[in-house]
C-alpha cells in the first residue's frame, strides 16, 4: 500500500510503514516473535540478521513515526527515557546541554543524576524567554532540550525562536513532543533537529505499553543514534511495537477528543470558587497562547491547576477524592487521570528547584480522557465539594 507524504494525518496514522504482509495478506502487520532470521548463505539476508539490530514489526513502527513527523528516519526503542539515554550517549564528557526549567522529573534524573557524574552537565533555563536559552548557551553546549507544552505547568516554548538563535552554532535543537503529538505539533518543520516521544502517552494511548522513539532528518546524527541503538539494546519488543502501532491509528480521533473534554474541564475549573488558577495553552490569557496558535493545530488534552491557599494537604486531598480520574502517574491514555506533580511524577526535583520553576505545592494536574465530559465534570465537582 503506498503512502506518501502528501497524504493526510490520519491517512498516513493508518498506513504508513505498514504494507499487508506480503506472504498471506495479513491486513495487520504481523508481530515477529523472532530472535533471528535464517540466512540463505553467510552474509546472505533478508534485510534481518537479529532483533536487537532490527525487527520487522518495529521496523513498520519506525516508518510509521518518521511519516507523522515529517523526518526520514525513526528509531524505538523500550521506553521514552531510553530514548533519551540514547541521545545523551552520542555526546562526550565536557559536552554541555541547556534544557528547559519545567520539564519531565524523569528527564531531569537522567541527566542530573546518571550523565553529571560523567561530566556531560546541563543548565535549566525558562525556556519561555529564547533569551535565557541564548544567555546559557557555551562554547561547549552541544544540545538544547525543549518540552512544549511544559510539564506540568503547560508553559509554551517558541520552538522556531530557539531554533532561530542555535543557528551557526553547531548546536542541535531537541524537542520532546509527547504531550503535543505529531498530529497537534510538528517540530522538524519548525527547524528542531529531532523529536522525541514517550510512546507510552499518547501514541500508545491506552496505558497498555511502556516505549520510546526518536525522529530526525539529520542523516549523520540518525547513523549515530542507531549505532547506538544497536549497540547499547534499548530496543521495544515486537508485541510492544504492534500495541503502539494499533493505538497510532485513532491517534487523530483521540486528541479531537481529548481535546474537546479538555475544554469542557477547563471552563468549569475556572468558574470553581476552590481553584486559583488554570493552566491551558487554549486559554486566552495564558501566556503562551499566542505562540501555540503559532506553532499547534490544537492545544491537547492535558490541564493543570493550584488550589487556593496553595496547601499541598488539599491538593493531596483532592487527588484521593476523584473517582473516575484514576490517581496515577502517566498519562495520554483514553482513561483520565490525576495527579500530584509535587509528590508524583517530580519528587525526584529538589523543592527550591520547584518553587522557582512556578511548581506550587498545591498543583494538580489532569490527563483528561475520553469519557463523557459531564462524568468528569461530576466526578471533579464532587471531589471539589
Ligand atoms: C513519560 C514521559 C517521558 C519518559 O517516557 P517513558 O516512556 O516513561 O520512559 C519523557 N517525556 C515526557 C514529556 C513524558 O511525559
């Protein structure tokens, strides 16, 4: 089946990477429960020699993402940070990173506590402003990581601005795009060097599968990553592969959704008398609105907010109460979900650290699914009450 890049979205969501089998006809691309592939003599392949150097069910998955992101190459792998442990493993110790303030905890682990010990360091900035990104900038600065929307305080940054002021610098523009999508955001047409997914969020969308993925057209650096690939085994298995690629096809329907309900939540948040303020790039007044009509098709379905009196007691509360939004981490799922940034999903970030980066105690933060708007608007009125 031939996809192109002048297909639509959704068109490509459904079929790119993915032709029918070519022995049976299978519709669905099989999952290869296979190790190895025989060779008809030595040297003498298929295009498979073994399943850490390449399988055919990520190889349709790597495909599939390279086409939603606009680059030529993707790559897989077990998990959203072993991705990312991938990109950290193509720099050198004295290499330097400047990354935004509000990004994933995980991230920030990573690079704090894993690659500073091997003198690969990393400055936060509020990336909000390009010129604190430019003011961190060294001679030795190798990458500038990017999230937007920010985690978990929705902050936007200006990706073609960064992008802008990195240009003759020899530096690379990451972006992690796991809370936008591809279907919302695509950063390489904006000028960023390569995306990076938590495919466990919205790709996957239904909380069944823990996995990662790397996009870009920068053909060298793609050689790179995929050595690295191999070398060092961060690889999803065959079945991981298959859930993600199954979940990809209602990706566009999903974020409409997600979407939708999204809104419904926040203008009810708003007009609540318990809550201090809201956090959505579709807001009007949020600072980062027009930068998002700038360089989003939509503005997702995740939302935060703070209680007033900013008291974690009641934020912790207010996390237990919820009956459909599950109290976990993650999210992007079609379920909704609740949760405590402070205490959650970024313990791991020193509360000095926090409290400078805007992180209140009293934070909360929804991945509203796709239920019926008015279920969770109940459910949220109630634990409100
Ligand atoms: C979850 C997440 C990650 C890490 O991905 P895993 O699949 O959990 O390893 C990275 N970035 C963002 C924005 C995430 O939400």
């Amino acid at each position: 089946m031939g996809t192109s890049h002048d297909q639509g979205f959704s068109t490509r969501a459904i079929h790119a990477g993915q032709a029918p089998d070519p022995t049976t006809g299978a519709i669905m691309t099989p999952v290869y429960f296979t190790s190895t592939y025989v060779q008809s003599a030595p040297g003498e392949h298929k295009g498979f020699e073994y399943s850490r150097t390449g399988n055919p069910t990520r190889t349709a998955l790597e495909e599939n993402l390279a086409s939603l992101e606009g680059g030529t190459r993707g790559l897989c792998f077990g998990s959203g940070l072993a991705a990312t442990d991938t990109i950290l493993k193509t720099l050198k110790s004295g290499d330097h990173i400047v990354a935004c303030d509000d990004m994933y905890g995980g991230t920030y682990r990573i690079f704090q506590n894993v690659y500073a010990p091997f003198g690969i360091t990393s400055t936060f900035v509020d990336a909000t402003d390009p010129n604190n990104v430019a003011a961190a900038i060294t001679d030795r600065t190798k990458i500038i990581w990017l999230e937007t929307p920010t985690n978990p305080l929705l902050k936007i940054v200006d990706i073609a601005a960064v992008v802008e002021l990195s240009k003759g610098r020899g530096l690379k523009v990451v972006v992690d795009n796991t809370f936008a999508t591809p279907y919302l955001q695509q950063p390489l047409a904006l000028g960023a060097d390569l995306v990076l997914h938590s495919l466990t969020k919205y790709l996957g969308g239904h909380s069944d599968v823990v996995g990662g993925a790397i996009v870009t057209s920068d053909a060298q650096w793609a050689e790179q990553l995929a050595y690295v690939q191999n070398a060092a085994g961060g690889v999803p298995g065959p079945m991981d592969c298959f859930l993600v690629l199954r979940g990809i096809k209602t990706l566009a329907v999903r974020m409409d959704r997600h979407e939708e309900n999204a809104r419904a939540v926040v203008s009810f948040l708003k007009e609540h008398p318990r809550v201090d303020r809201v956090s959505y790039p579709g807001l009007e007044e949020h600072p980062g609105h027009q930068v998002a009509l700038k360089q989003m098709s939509g503005f997702g379905g995740m939302v935060s907010f703070v209680l007033k009196g900013e008291k974690e007691s009641d934020a912790r509360e207010l996390v237990s109460r919820t009956k459909i939004f599950a109290l976990a981490e993650s999210l992007g799922g079609v379920e909704s979900l609740i949760e405590h940034p402070v205490s959650m999903t970024h313990g791991a970030i020193p509360r000095e650290e926090r409290l400078k980066a805007g992180l209140s105690d009293a934070l909360v933060r929804l991945s509203v699914g796709i239920e019926d708007a008015g279920d969770l608007i109940d459910d949220l009125s109630r634990a409100l009450g």
